[in-house]
C-alpha cells in the first residue's frame, strides 16, 4: 500500500498515513500530536493505527531534544521481531500454515490471559534484569514468569506471512504485559512527584 498525506492543516507538520482508512477520532489525535512544537519532520500514522489515551496507538513521530513520556499511555516494552524461514522451496501450504496458526493461538495467551500457576522458567538472561526499585523486582519475579511468551491485547499479534519473494517470515509484536504497566507506573509516579 503506498501511504497517502492527509490535508495540511495550519500549524501542524504533514501527516503520512499507511492505513486504509482512519477510525473515527484518530485524526483528530494525529493533528494534535502533529501540532506539538517538539515535533520535528512528519507525524506517520502506520496500517495498525487505533485510538487510545492521548495520542493514538500506530504513531511514530520523531522529536529533538525532548522526551514524551506516556505519549501511548503506560505500557513500555513491547517486542517486535521478524524471522525470516531459511527455506526457499517447499514451503507447506496453507492449509497446514493455518493448522499451526490455530495451534498456536489454543497455546499462547492473550489479552488479560497468562500463563496458570507459577507461570514458565525464565531464560537466565531474563532471572534478574536491573530494575530501579525492590518493589519493581517483587514485581518481575512476580509476574514474568506468568506472562513470558503471551500476546497483549490490541494491536499485538502473532502471524505467518510471505514476502513478495514467496519466503515465509514468522513476526511477532509482544504486549510488555504486566511488567511494563508496573514499571511505567512507578517511574510515573517518580516523575509526578518530581514536578511538584
């Protein structure tokens, strides 16, 4: 799909839009952020686009010399991979491509759902991360393990797909689950009482 402006409007950097069409409120979301001095270039609104708390999730924009904390609300650390199949031929049609997409979704948790009782064991690289406070390490210990390898809401997924080539990829866009809502909590709340 080739993206498209949307009209100029005074006062705001232009906007290119990669979705197929806007949802109701969205625009109004991508004019205010594209309205903001510390915007620099473009606003770009990607195909995933949705309305959320302040701007709207699917923005990207670039910015000098400033930071804008809870720009998409207080979920941080999302994970976006991409693996490309190291097969070129003999690929498995679709219908076994579906069988494992609907295997997958029976077995990974999404949404609010995590994983039952103590949760799965974490890779040693993920036991104990450097996290600022005791409490953020109560938390990871916590909830990590029952929310390693599940699906956020939203605009989080999990999908096979083939690129113009024919080569299978495999991509995955993680939620930060629980984790990240308790770390942007805290460091919210630092911020807050920083600028009191």
């Amino acid at each position: 799909m080739m993206p498209r402006f949307l009209p100029p409007a005074p006062g705001c950097r232009p906007i290119l839009v990669w979705a197929r069409a806007l949802p109701p409120g969205a625009e109004k979301q991508l004019r205010h952020i594209a309205s903001q001095p510390y915007v620099v270039e473009h606003v770009a609104a990607m195909p995933d686009l949705h309305v959320a708390s302040g701007i709207a999730v699917g923005t990207v924009f670039a910015t000098e010399h400033h930071v804008v904390p809870g720009a998409l609300g207080g979920d941080l650390g999302c994970g976006v991979s991409a693996w490309r199949f190291p097969l070129t031929s003999g690929l498995p049609g679709r219908d076994v491509l579906e069988r494992v997409l609907s295997q997958l979704a029976e077995r990974i948790p999404v949404d609010d759902a995590v994983h039952r009782g103590r949760g799965l064991p974490l890779p040693p690289a993920l036991e104990s991360p450097p996290l600022s406070t005791q409490k953020l390490r109560h938390a990871w210990e916590r909830l990590a393990p029952r929310h390693l390898a599940t699906l956020g809401g939203g605009n989080h997924f999990l999908e096979l797909d083939r690129d113009a080539d024919g080569a299978l990829w495999l991509l995955l866009h993680t939620g930060s689950r629980g984790v990240g809502a308790a770390i942007a909590d805290h460091h919210g709340r630092v911020a807050r009482a920083l600028g009191e």
